[in-house]
C-alpha cells in the first residue's frame, strides 16, 4: 500500500487489494499517509525545481496524453464489446441452480 500510493495509475484502486486482503484499517490509514506524504512531496520539490520551465516538459509529455487517452478509449470499447457479447448468450437455468 506504501508504495502503491506514488504509482499514477495504482494509487486510484489501491484500496481494493487492501479490502481483499483485509487489511487493518489503521495499517492501511497510516501506509496510505507515508505514501500520500511521500508522492506530494516529490510534487512540490519537482514543481519548484522547475519553476517557469514547467511548460517546456509539460509540452514534451504532450503525446503521453495522447497515449494514455487511445488506452483509456480502447479499454471502454473493449468493456462495452465484451459486456454485449455475453448479454447475447442464452442463459441455461439450470445452471443458476445451487444445491
């Protein structure tokens, strides 16, 4: 959970492994405020050694927006195709059944 904290995609479902794994709500609060502290941290530091220049290394991550939104779309096309094709399949009833 420390870790999964600083990691950009990670850190927004960090909480379901934790809740799968039933982890203490007290380890998880102070794990996640370590990280948390940690990754704001490194923020403020990159964002003052930066300064006025931020725009240049803004403009050259330019094309990972690019490539993180192609992902995004791709994964809700492939969710929305996914999710029709198993509407489409008849349901056995039998199988529903639990004994």
């Amino acid at each position: 959970m420390l870790f999964g904290r600083v990691v950009p995609f990670v850190r927004a479902f960090v909480s379901l492994p934790a809740g799968i794994a039933r982890m203490g709500i007290g380890r998880f609060v102070v794990l996640t405020t370590i990280g948390s502290a940690v990754w704001v941290v490194a923020l403020a530091f990159a964002g003052h050694a930066l300064g006025s220049e931020w725009k240049s290394v803004r403009h050259a991550f330019e094309y990972v927006d690019y490539a993180i939104l192609a992902v995004i779309v791709v994964g809700v096309v492939y969710a929305v195709i996914h999710r029709r094709r198993g509407r489409r399949a008849p349901r056995d009833p039998a199988v529903d059944v639990v004994e």
